[in-house]
C-alpha cells in the first residue's frame, strides 16, 4: 500500500471537509442518531468557517494512490482535534499509520502526553493506539447532544 502523509495546503480544504462529511455520515451513524450526525455534519455548512478552521489546525493530510483519503492535526499542548479517515478507506491501515505519524510529531515536539475528544465509534481504535478514557462527556452541537470520551495517552 503506497501511502503519503504530508502538511496541509490550503487547496486540500474542500477534500477535507468532504472525508469529514462522509465520515461522520457514513460510519459515525452507527452509534448516533440521524439527527446528532446531521447537527455534527450538515449539508449547509459555511465554507468559509470550515477553511478558516481547518487552516487553523493545520493538519497532516494522508494520500493513497494520490488520493486524500485521511486527516489529523496535533496542536503544540498535544491536542488532537481532527483525526477522519474516509469511510471507503477504512480497515486498510491507513488510521494505524496517521497516529503513528501523530505520535512521531509529539515525540519531536517533546510532550508528554496526547489527548482527544474521541467520539464513541472512534474510541476502540483509539484504545487500540494505546489512549485510556479519562473520562466521557456530553456535548451539545447544533442543539444536539452527542456523548463523547477525553482520552489521552502518556508518551
């Protein structure tokens, strides 16, 4: 499998939202209602707040066969914000390989722990990559309210 990872251009904004909308709409709808994925993905979101939002976390964008498939950040206090991988994508390594690159990141960046706000679909690949739940959480999105996990991994 021939797979790049690389940082985040301002033209991969519009792909990215697509993984994210698609994800959530595809394999987080397993574990939330219909009306919590459309308050978490909606079909009317605002361009312009996501490209400002995506460029602000400033991510590491995954190709496979030259295709963006998969996106993640770690912001400088260990924070993971985004980690999507595109629901045609999954199940082929290419998740294990991005938190790997994350972990690598953080390792170069000195710190001491990871953490993220997993949602419940994504907790046991986290869990996998070696995060505990701390604790879980609700959180309200567009008037709905989603549970979700703080996780963090010691590094």
């Amino acid at each position: 499998m021939e797979i790049s990872i690389r940082q985040f251009k301002q033209e991969d904004a519009d792909t990215l939202h697509q993984v994210f909308y698609h994800t959530i709409r595809h394999v987080n709808c397993n574990d939330y209602s219909q009306a919590q994925v459309e308050a978490w993905a909606p079909t009317d979101y605002d361009k312009t707040q996501w490209d400002k939002r995506i460029a602000e976390i400033n991510p590491f964008v995954v190709e496979y066969e030259g295709v963006i498939v998969a996106y993640a950040d770690i912001q400088p206090n260990g924070y993971i914000d985004h980690f999507f991988c595109h629901h045609q994508y999954q199940g082929k390594g290419i998740a294990r390989q991005l938190m790997q690159h994350l972990h690598q990141q953080a390792k170069k960046m000195k710190l001491d722990k990871a953490f993220a706000h997993v949602s419940i679909t994504a907790r046991p690949f986290f869990e996998k990559a070696g995060f505990c739940v701390v604790k879980a959480q609700q959180v309200s999105i567009r008037g709905q309210i989603l549970t979700n996990y703080v996780m963090e991994k010691l590094l």
